[in-house]
C-alpha cells in the first residue's frame, strides 16, 4: 500500500506545497486509488496537480467523519468530476464510503455550519453512496472501520457543537478510521480519532484478528488533552507496543513529544510518500 499526503496542516521542507488545517490522504492499494478525507477546499486537487498525480480515476472516496476540514473540499472534487464528464473527458464514478451521521448539520457557537457542505441526495449523482455504520472491506486488506465502540473511559469527550435536531453536545459518533491488514501488522489511519485513538486501536484489532501495529498515521486529536487522557493514551499505547507512530493534523506539540517516549516518530507533511508492505 502506498500513501501520500495531500492536504496536512504541515509541509515538508524543501517540498513547495502548501498546507491548510485539514487532511486529505490518497491509498493506493491492489489496484485501486481511494481518497481518504478531502480537506477543507480544493488543496488536495491543486497538490495532488503538482506532484503528478490524478484523481480522475479514483475508486473510493472515504470520509472519515463530517467535519468541514475533512469533508468541505468533496464540493471541489464534485465540480471536477462534473466538469470533465462535461467535456466528455474520462473519469471514474467513485464509491462514496462514509458513517450516515457524517451527513449532518452541525453548529459550533456563533458559526452555524461545520458539518459537510452537500446533502447525500446530491452526493448520489456523482457517487455510488455507501453510507453505513458497520465496516466496509475496501481491499482485501484494507478496511473502513464504520461505527468505532467508545470503551475506553479516559477517551470520553463532552462533544463538538450541536447536530441538527440534538440538545446535547456531538460525540461524533460518524468518527471512523481505515486499518490496512500488512506482513509485519497493522497500519491505521485517522483523520482525527475524535473516538479516541485507542478505541479506534482496539477496534481494529478485534475486527482483523491481528495485535502486531507497524504504524498509526493521521490525526489523533491530541490538542491540550488533559492528563488523565494523555497518560492513559501514552500507557495504552506503549502496552500494544507500535513500531512508529506518524502522528499529525490534530496532534499538538506537547502530545507529540509524549508519544515519542512510546515509538520513533515520523515527521508527517504534505509530500509524504510512505509504502507499507
């Protein structure tokens, strides 16, 4: 599997892309090229451009949860798809994998939307829609973890802004996660673990059988946590024992620091090319 980092809130030196808080990750896996998140605006198209890579020909389009700096530049990706049809230009009608409540409108204080910008209805004009809480098999080693249990006690949140219809805080509960099954373990990829890193760990365990972690790559919403989560997360993860461990996006620096006394850390930005086996 092959990995590259479209859209991070980094860059890497000597790599003239740009950055934008989001993230947008493209897998190539077994033949098939699969979006991961999509950022906040068209970032990912316009550095995908420069380094050469098409998303003309994408087979899946995966949304790990609703929030617009993950889902906003979907609008983007929806012109261009709409634009070289158009043109009679080739293009590929991607699967639009994602948890049905990513779907939903959500308010944050004095801002009245932060939740995805397009309504599945639309959506299904362009893709072929698999909205569903339970996991999706992408590959035959690649998963999309659907509706993440959250068990773990130090990993409970009082939510983000308010969804469409709710009295009470968002928990997030369209927050999924992918786990690519490799030869030396498991590969898994955020977009901000507002589950919790561990849980979205645990979960991806139980569901391939496998304990072995080459890599945990993505955000893991780790901003100012308190000390009890921070702690708790640092033990968890030194007891699963992680080969590296390539936090980014949503990770503070402090988390950062951290979670160095658990793993090698990788220094993730925009221009990451990573080949897991």
């Amino acid at each position: 599997m092959k990995l590259t980092v479209l859209v991070d809130n980094n860059t890497l030196i000597d790599r003239y892309y740009e950055g934008e808080p989001g993230l947008s990750l493209l897998i190539q896996e077994d033949g098939r090229k699969i979006l991961f998140d999509c950022g906040y605006s068209n970032l990912f198209l316009t550095n995908a451009w420069k380094m050469g890579l098409s998303l003309d020909d994408l087979d899946f389009v995966l949304l790990s949860h609703g929030h617009m700096d993950h889902t906003w530049g979907l609008e983007a990706l929806t012109r261009r798809l709409c634009e070289l049809r158009l043109e009679g230009r080739p293009c590929k009608r991607p699967a639009l994998v994602a948890h049905p409540e990513a779907f939903t409108s959500i308010a944050l204080d004095q801002c009245p939307e932060i939740g995805p910008l397009l309504e599945p209805g639309k959506l299904a004009r362009h893709y072929d829609m698999r909205l569903g809480k339970a996991a999706q098999k992408i590959s035959e080693r690649l998963l999309f973890l659907g509706e993440i249990p959250r068990r773990i006690g130090f990993e409970q949140t009082e939510g983000i802004g308010f969804k469409e219809g709710q009295e009470t805080p968002d928990r997030i509960m369209d927050d999924s996660a992918l786990v690519y099954r490799g030869s030396e373990g498991l590969v898994i990829i955020t977009g901000c673990s507002h589950a919790g890193i561990c849980n979205i760990v645990a979960q991806a365990m139980d569901l391939t059988g496998e304990s072995r972690i080459t890599d945990i790559i993505g955000g893991l919403h780790l901003l100012s946590p308190s000390q009890e989560r921070m702690e708790g997360t640092v033990e968890y993860l030194r007891r699963i024992g992680p080969k590296t461990l390539s936090p980014c996006h949503c990770t503070d620096l402090d988390s950062k620091i951290a979670l160095a006394a658990v793993a090698p850390l990788r220094e993730v930005g925009v221009g990451l090319e990573i080949t897991y086996r």
